[in-house]
C-alpha cells in the first residue's frame, strides 16, 4: 500500500510538472498582459475598453478590437429602440444566460423580454440567471473565458477592485455605455471613464435606539468598547473596498475633520492610535491625513463583530433587546422588517440622519454591468443593459426598493416618482411612521451623509499595500 | 526427456490463453475497469489543484509578487502562453508574515477541531452504544432510533440551533436567542463561538457513526474475556483498558476514520460558530490568495491519504486481537439497578431531544415567527405574534416582509431546487451503490491480490480527503476551455458519485467477504451466466447491505454542502439554497428547507426499511 500511495504521490508531482510545461499555445492577444506592470496594464486595458479612443488616436501596436468590442462600439451609437431591434434579430428563440451578484437580473429579464415584444409579438426568450456565492463569480467568469464562445451574455457585477484586477485588465469584460445614458449624464458613450454602473448601493451606520446611548461622530463606532456588527472584510469583498477608501485623500479627509469636531477627553484617547500610525502611513504612501483613515481601520476592524450577511446585522438591530448595539448594513434591509411585540423599525436610527452628526455616513458600491468579451449575444447583452439602465421600467426589479440608486439622472428622477422612497416612512396620512425609512436619496448621502464611494482603480492599486497592512490587524472575537 | 522450449508462437497462445482466462473472470474485468476509471477521477482533480498551486492567478498575491519582486519568486511562463507559473504560493504562504494567520493557525484549529470531534463523537457514541447493548437501559429501542438523527439532518442545523439557543445581545452583540431571551442567562464567549461549540456540534453530529461500529461490536462481543477477568479478581479499570478497549479498538479507528477526515473538511460549522478552519479560510482566501487557498486543500488532502496509511498500519498490528470472534451467543448485561435503567434512560432521552427533536421542532416554529428570530410570542403569548406568510405569501412579496420571496409553497426556486437535490442524490446513490457494490465483489473475489487491493483503496481515498477540498479540485479540474461543467447536475453527480462509493464498496465488501464461495461456484458449474448469478444468488442473500449501500450515498447527498456549496449556486440544488437562506438571515425559509429534507430522509429510509428490511444503521461504516 505505502508503494502504491508513493507512486501515486510522485506520479501527481510528474503530472503537475508535465500539466504545467503543456499549456494550450492558443492564447487571445489582450490576455498576454500578464508580464507587464500593473500601471501599464491598466493603460493599455483603458486603450482597449475605449474603443473611441483608440479611433481618434490609432497605434501602430494596438491589438485588434475583439468581435464582442467592436459589436459595442456600435452599439453605442445607436438608442435603445434600434438596440431592441438588432436584439430581436439576434436572439429570437435563443436562451440568455446571465450572472450576477444581485439576483435581481432574473427579476429584469422578463420586463426587458416583454419590452421586446412589445416591438415584435412573436419575439421570445429564453433565460436563466445565475447568482455565484464565494467570490466564485469571478472563477466562474474566468474559465467562462477560456472559451472561443462563452456561455454568459451578460453579467452584473460588484467589487471594483476584483472587476478592475480580475476582469478589465485581463480582457475578460467588456464595458458598454448605453448612448441614451450617456445623454441622461451629458455626456458622449466614449466620454465616459470607468465602468458602467447599474446602480450604487449604500450601507450605511444605524443604531439601536432603545436605550439612552446616541452616536453623533463616526469615531464614536470605534470607541473602546463599542462593537458594531458588520459582514467580515472576508465574506463580503466590498467591506473591504470600503477600508482602502479610508486612506484615499478625501474620505481620510473627511475623518480627519470628524476627529477635530470630537470633544478633547475623546480626540485625547484617540491620539496615541493616530500618532503611532504616522509611519505606517507615510510608509504606505498615503496622503497628509492617511494615519486617520488608518486609525480608523485598525480600530474598527479590531472591535466590529462579524455577521455572515447583513440580514441578521438588520433583524438584530431592531429587536427591543439589541440596545444600543449599532451596524454598518445595507440600508435597504429596513424594507423587510414586521412590526411585532419585540421587533419594530423605530428601534433603530440612521445616524446620519440624526441632527448634529459628523463624520462619514457608510459607505457605497456599485453594481456595474458588463459584456464578456465571448458574450454569445453581445447585441441583445448591450439592449439588456441599455433597458435597465435608460428606463424606469428596466431598472423597478433594483428601483422597486430603498437604498439603491440608479446611475441614470432621469430613471432615478422617475423612480423616486414612482416609489416615493423619501416617503417610504410615511403612512397614509403623510405623518412619520418609520423615520428611519425616509430615504433622503443619492444627492444627500454623497454630499451630506458622507457616503464613502468606492473607486476600483484606487482598491485595486492598494489591494496589496494597505490590504496587506490590514490582513496584518487581528479581528475582535468575543470575550 | 527433453522439453522443447517454448516457441514465440507457443509463447503467444500461452499469453493469449491467460488474457483470455483473466477475462473469463467478471470480477477481474471489473476491477480492471473501475481501477483505471477510478485512478482517473481521483488523480486528476489531484493534479489540477496541485497544477493551481504553481499558476499564477490575474488580480491575486503570486501575480503581484512576482511582479514586484521576480528575484526573489521567479516565474516562468511556458513560450506562447499567457499563464506563468512560479513557487510564490508556496514561499509565500509558508513564509511571509502573515504564515501564522493563514496556515498555522487554521492549521493547528483544525487539527484540534477534528481531534476533539472525534474524542466527542467516540465518547458519547461509545458510552451510548454501550449502554444500549450491555445494560439493561431501558427505552432502548426508542433512543437508538433517535440517536441517529443528528446525522440525518445538515450538519449546520445543529450550529444553527445552538447560535439561536445560546446567542446573547450581551456576549455576542447580537440579539437574544431562547435561553437569554426568555430565561434571561447568557452563555459565556467560549460557549457561544469558537473550538468549543464547533467540536461538539460536529462530536454530536459524527456520534452515530461512532455508535453503529462500537456497538456492532459490543453486541457480538465475547463476555467470557470479561467474566474470566472478572473471576480472576481483575480490577474494573484494569478490565476496561486490557479488554474491552483493545476489543472495541477496531471500531474506534474507523469511527477516527470516518470522523476525523469528515470534520476536517467541515465548512458550514466553523463557519456558523466562527471559528477558523482551513476550510473557512481557504474561502476568505480565495479572493486574492487564490492559489495559497489551493495549497490549504492540498494540505486537508494529505492529511486524508494520512489517515488512511495510519489506518493501514493499525490494521496490520490489530492481529494480536483476533481471538474476539464474534460468534459466542453468550452477552452479559450490566445491570444498573432498578432505579438507575429508568433514571439514565431519562437522562438520555432527554439529551437526544435537545440534539435529535428540539431541532426539528424549533425549525417548524422558526416558520411561524414574524421576523426571524423574533419570539415575541413566546414571552406574550399573542397569537399575533405568529404568521403563515413564509409558507403561504403568493403575492405582493415586496410588500409583506418577503425580502422579494413567495411563500414556500410556492416558492418556484425552493422547489425547482428540491427536484434538483433528487435527481442528484438519485443518480449518485445509483451509480456510486452500483459501483461500489461491484467492487465490493470483486475485491472479496480477488482478496489476496495487490491490484484488488489498489482499487479497494483509491475507491476509499476520496471519502478521507476533505469535502470542500474535494469540490475545490473536481471545480479546478472542469472549468477549463475544454469542458466547463460549473452549475451543471453532471457535475455535482460526477463528485456526487466519486464520494460515496466508498459507502457502498464498504457495505459490500464487508458483506461479501461473509459470503462463502460455494454458492456461487455451485453456479458457475451449472455454467450459469455471471448476470444471473449475481441478481438469482448474490444480490438476493446480500440485500440488505447493498441496499444500504445505495441509501448512504441518497441520504448523504440530500444534505451535503461542502462538497457542492462550490460547485453550484443556489437554487440548484435544497443544502445551497437552505445555507443561501440562512446566510441571508431568512430563518423561516432554511427553516422549512431542514423540515423538507428530514421528513424526505425519514419517509425514504421508513419506506425502504419496511420494504426490504434495510436501515441506517446496518450501512455505516459496513
């Protein structure tokens, strides 16, 4: 038997050599990036995404646009009716598969199918949505890749940093803008810099408010002995998005300025923390106030207790018995809570909402949308996209509920006339029902709620600088 | 007399005659057959895990050190391809700073985990075994069918009822389960979460395998050893450790066996009770440290082909006990007194209802709550405080408190994934009890040969080998740019099958290895057809372990989730589904899903047992 397994142990090692040595030579022009450095994929992968761009200032070296791109370069010239109509000639009778991190695109699928129809009565559709669990999305879309022709039309996709590492500077998806969301935005498709969003969504700091304890300052969430209920850094990537924003110059900023309105006794206890992160912060190559964002982080991760998603984070927090805990939590779990004896939506508090608060208010990510660049209907991945991010419509299976908010100035105008989400705490007779359910929208969080917005290419060129510095923290564990 | 040498032409017919008479024999084409098929499905997800320990990933650790430092982690990247390779993974992972996060100490967990599991899992099971087959306790009947319970049910519903049980705004900052809500005492921290409740969770979940094979023994076991030690004024300790242990030894390494490698590949429980395993790290891993996370997998792996060749040698020096036959008719039982056989008995049934029936009560209630975990109800008694919404919502599921879902009557995914988990658990119990039956023949036919011997072993090696590490590589092996079977029933049928047909090839072998050659060779003169021979002789006389070789595989593929959870999304299959609806906090539905599962395992093992007299407890382990 000892022969055996030995034999067995060295033919793996020999086969993982020989598995290693003979690799498929058949290898797509944008994937050879991999030898190069990290800022001069990143350009070269912009000059490729940006098909516009390429057109006004041809290279002699630059690679071919791929089938997929060059449907998307069209594409963006066209509305979303004449997209609709080349979707039709593309795929009647075929079946759409689409992935995603929100299970919503299955939700959107039959609108957007209806809307075809409505051009073209004897149009049909096939789909099936797919929504990966485990950061497998990006697994899945990779061996997707290997394919000549892949199996997903079209996917919806969170976490910038990975989308950025993973997915965009690898060739894997492609970006479409939809020309009438550009208008919607002022701008021209091939203005547009970045990814497309779908929507951005908010998490944002809610208290418990059944006992006498009040929050006023974000610093207030990593004081000694407060532990805020998050989802960990580990299960859910953005969370940890969020804590590279930290230490870019606005939001390390925006810290900087809550810590100055915080009274002595408290700026005194935080201090020594700041002060020792000076070096830290100087070594990593942050701006003037990166020692606070790092302050922050290393407290916050140190104290926050981890929750495996945001849905018990939110049933929690509005128990009669959860007194003066506090969570960092999508906000658009509130729409799902009942009233009941020992639960009610009153015992929570947005603390951003509340009168003389100070400090960031959470923090937002986006779902962007994408066309892989195998996409086996990039025409009908493009009217997708276009229809969910250009009406109200497409966009009501995300609109429908709180907390998320369209890329698109018009369809956010029109959803909020539609679902009056700045009411949505209101009864019948205009009075406050549920305070904490008045969504005071996009506009106010960014502006004066102090959401953090994640930036992918910011994740992803610290992911391994400050993201190392914070896998070095030790988590809280209870006591 | 001279013999002439043998002429090449000689040679060739003795050659040809031999292959012939080797292939006269069915068992010898069947292990020829499944020692190649298995060789291939358990070698090759091997090499394609160890291949991605090497690669280096877009967008994760072993790509940005190669690129900032290509010094001191050299790459190679084969001419033409896009994919390099380099040993940053490995240097990387075993020497940076952040080693002692992301190996030694999920390492050490888990070694601890899986220890004190099997310490658990043998006490309890053993101590209960024993007191079922040689005391005179009563309720036996009663207790020994409730004891397996916790292994019927998904290994996490335990975690799960012991966080809503013991949890406490207090202790854990989250809000209070039963015990602190309603009888106001919080549990200490290292109650709560951690080794503690993660080793008894699985202790308790593992202890029925610990029960079937101890009290196999116990029950054909030879008092006269006992009663000899006995009458010889041995004293009872010394009885106990120089007897009865080294009897019941056997089944004690293969419940260290079945149990050690089982835990160490446990995801959901540490997961639940937050404690940090290999397992959980290899998926918080996964996002940028990719191939890091292929090396844990790699290490659960040896640790399983460990055990195994631990077992082998074990199994070699076990000779000095084969004076334990098992066939004397004489059991002596314990007498615990008049008072003590109820009162033990009472204390037993007691805990096999927090472990086997308060779960199952607690899920059905669990549907019923307004909110999940809200028990207004159970501290104001209004009715109001109670709802069907969760099973009967068929509309406006945006407006009642749905979170976007139809009741679970009609909920088109609960359902469409109950159909999935089905199918698969069909198709694997059929193909793995069918293979594995095979092999079970065949290996007792051909028991002194080596190649009999191989096939018996890598039939066995994946069940050791963890299960999340067993999905990792089977998802490495089939996501490539020939064949990407990700989200298919082909997939998880495929891993399904290569799991558990060490169930079945167990329970057979065991079985035929009783059965005495005679039978069949009465047959074989008869010149009866191999076919008919097996479904007129052997299959008849073995019904029972085979037809646990087929329930095993059914009833562990209904509720397995390391093994797929990355091999699939939810909504294929119900264990994906009910850890999706759990994850998300909607109680009331991975509450309904757990009372689907276990009311589907008890009605088919009910069903099965009546119509063939086979059950549970016959199969495991054999």
């Amino acid at each position: 038997m000892k022969k055996v397994l030995a034999l067995v142990l060295a033919l793996i090692m020999v086969l993982s050599v020989v598995a290693c040595g003979s690799q498929s030579t058949e290898t797509k022009p944008a994937e050879t990036k991999t030898e190069t450095k990290p800022a001069e994929t990143k350009t070269e992968t912009k000059t490729e995404t940006k098909t516009e761009e390429k057109k006004d200032e041809p290279k002699a070296d630059a690679a071919p646009l791929s089938l997929v791109q060059q449907v998307i370069k069209e594409a963006q010239g066209l509305t979303l009716e004449e997209l609709a109509k080349k979707a039709i000639e593309e795929s009647n009778g075929a079946t759409f598969y689409g992935v995603g991190n929100s299970s919503r695109g299955k939700s959107a699928l039959p609108k957007f199918i209806e809307y075809l129809q409505s051009l073209d009565a004897n149009y049909t559709l096939n789909f099936e949505w797919q929504q990966p669990k485990n950061n497998k999305i990006f697994d899945q879309l990779t061996a997707d890749s290997l394919k000549e022709k892949g199996t997903f039309a079209v996917t919806l996709i969170q976490d910038g940093n990975q989308i950025e590492s993973k997915m965009v500077r690898t060739g894997i998806l492609d970006t479409f803008v939809p020309l009438d969301w550009a208008k919607a935005n002022g701008i021209a498709p091939e203005d547009w810099k970045g990814y497309l969003p779908l929507q951005t969504l908010n998490k944002v700091f809610e208290y418990n408010c059944t006992g006498e304890k009040t929050f006023t300052n974000c610093w207030d969430f990593v004081a000694e002995g407060e532990h805020g209920l998050f989802m960990d850094i580990d299960s859910e990537i953005v969370g940890k998005n969020f804590l590279y924003m930290l230490t870019a110059d606005k939001y390390a900023g925006y810290l900087k300025d809550a810590f100055d309105k915080l009274d002595p006794a408290k700026q005194a206890a935080l201090q020594p923390v700041i002060d020792e992160l000076q070096e830290d912060a100087a070594d990593l190559g942050l701006g003037e106030n990166g020692a606070y964002g790092l302050a922050w982080i290393k407290l916050w991760v140190e104290s926050y207790a981890a929750v495996e998603d945001d849905g018990p984070i939110c049933n929690t927090l509005v128990q009669n018995s959860a007194t003066d805990q506090f969570g960092l939590l999508v906000y658009s779990k509130l729409r799902s809570v009942e009233e009941s004896d020992s639960v009610s939506k009153n015992n929570i508090k947005v603390a951003a909402y509340q009168d003389g608060y100070n400090g960031i208010g959470g923090y937002g990510y986006c779902h962007y949308m994408f066309v892989p660049d195998n996409s086996p209907l990039p025409w009908t991945a493009c009217a997708f996209i276009a229809y969910i991010t250009c009406t109200v419509d497409g966009f009501s299976a995300w609109g429908k509920d709180m907390g998320g908010y369209s890329s698109n100035p018009e369809v956010a105008k029109g959803t909020e006339e539609k679902y009056q989400h700045s009411k949505g705490g209101m009864n019948a007779a205009g009075e406050v029902e549920f305070e904490c359910k008045n969504d005071r929208g996009y506009d106010w969080w960014v502006n004066n709620g102090q959401l953090v917005i994640e930036d992918p290419e910011y994740c992803a060129n610290v992911a391994f600088t400050v993201g190392s510095w914070i896998e070095m923290l030790t988590k809280y564990k209870v006591k | 007399m001279q013999i002439a040498p043998p002429t090449r032409a000689m040679k060739r017919r003795i050659r040809r005659n031999k292959l012939k008479t080797f292939f006269s024999k069915p068992q010898n084409v069947i292990l020829l057959l499944l020692g190649i098929v298995l060789t291939i499905t358990t070698i090759a997800p091997i090499v394609a895990i160890t291949q991605d320990t090497f690669a280096i990933h877009a967008g994760t650790i072993d790509e940005n050190l190669t690129q900032r430092n290509p010094e001191k982690y050299p790459s190679y990247y084969p001419k033409g391809s896009n994919k390099g390779y380099s040993f940053a993974n490995y240097i990387d992972l075993f020497t940076s700073r952040l080693a002692k996060k992301n190996l030694w100490r999920p390492l050490g967990n888990t070694l601890l985990l899986s220890t004190i599991s099997c310490v658990v899992s043998i006490l309890f099971g053993g101590f209960f075994a024993f007191l079922v087959t040689r005391t005179n306790l009563k309720f036996r009947k009663y207790l020994s069918s409730i004891f397996i319970f916790p292994y019927i049910m998904p290994q996490w519903t335990l975690a799960v009822v012991w966080k809503n049980l013991f949890y406490s705004n207090a202790v854990t900052h989250s809000a209070d389960g039963l015990l602190a809500s309603v009888f106001k005492i919080t549990m200490p921290a290292w109650w709560c979460q951690g080794l503690f409740p993660s080793a008894m969770v699985l202790g308790l979940h593992y202890a029925p395998f610990a029960y079937i094979l101890i009290g196999g023994i116990f029950r054909n076991m030879d008092a006269n050893l006992e009663e000899a030690a006995t009458i010889l004024d041995t004293p009872r300790w010394k009885t106990m450790f120089r007897i009865t242990l080294p009897m019941i030894k056997p089944a004690i390494l293969s419940t260290v066996l079945l149990v050690f490698g089982s835990a160490m590949g446990s995801y959901p429980v540490p997961h639940y009770l937050n404690f940090e395993t290999l397992s959980t790290k290899y998926i918080s891993m996964n996002d940028k440290y990719s191939g890091e996370a292929s090396i844990l997998a790699i290490i659960m792996m040896v640790f399983g082909v460990a055990i195994l060749l631990a077992n082998q040698l074990t199994l070699k020096s076990r000779k000095s006990y084969t004076t334990v036959t098992g066939k004397s008719g004489q059991i002596s039982r314990f007498n615990l007194g008049n008072a003590g056989k109820y009162v033990i008995g009472a204390i037993f049934i007691v805990i096999t209802f927090f472990t086997s029936i308060y779960p199952i009560i607690s899920f059905a209630f669990e549907t019923f709550l307004p909110n999940p975990g809200d028990y207004s109800f159970l501290y104001t008694g209004n009715i109001a405080n109670l709802t069907t919404k969760w099973w009967i919502t068929a509309e406006n599921v945006t407006e009642n408190g749905m979170y976007g879902q139809f009741g679970m009557l009609y909920n088109k995914t609960i359902w469409h994934a109950y159909g999935g988990t089905m199918l698969v658990s069909v198709a694997c119990a059929l193909t793995a009890g069918t293979i594995g039956t095979l092999i079970g023949y065949a290996v007792s036919k051909n028991r002194r040969s080596k190649w009999a011997n191989y096939v018996n072993n890598i039939a066995f090696l994946p069940y050791l080998m963890p299960s999340i590490a067993v999905g990792v590589a089977f998802f490495i092996l089939f996501s490539n740019k020939y064949v990407n079977l990700f989200n298919t029933y082909w997939l998880l049928i495929i891993v399904g099958t290569v799991k558990y047909i060490p169930f079945a090839s167990r329970a057979s072998l065991n079985s035929m290895l009783q059965l005495s050659g005679e039978i069949e060779e009465a047959a074989i003169i008869q010149d009866i057809p191999w076919f008919k021979r097996m479904f007129r002789i052997i299959v008849p006389i073995q019904k029972s372990s085979i037809i646990s070789g087929y329930m095993l595989p059914f009833m562990t593929c209904l509720r397995e989730l390391s093994l797929f959870m990355l091999l699939c999304t939810q909504g294929y299959i119900l264990s994906t589904t009910l850890d999706y609806f759990d994850e998300m906090g909607l109680y009331a539905f991975s509450s309904g899903i757990n009372l689907i599962l276990v009311i589907t395992i008890l009605v088919f093992n009910t069903v099965v047992n009546k119509l063939t007299g086979a059950s549970l407890d016959e199969g495991i382990g054999g």
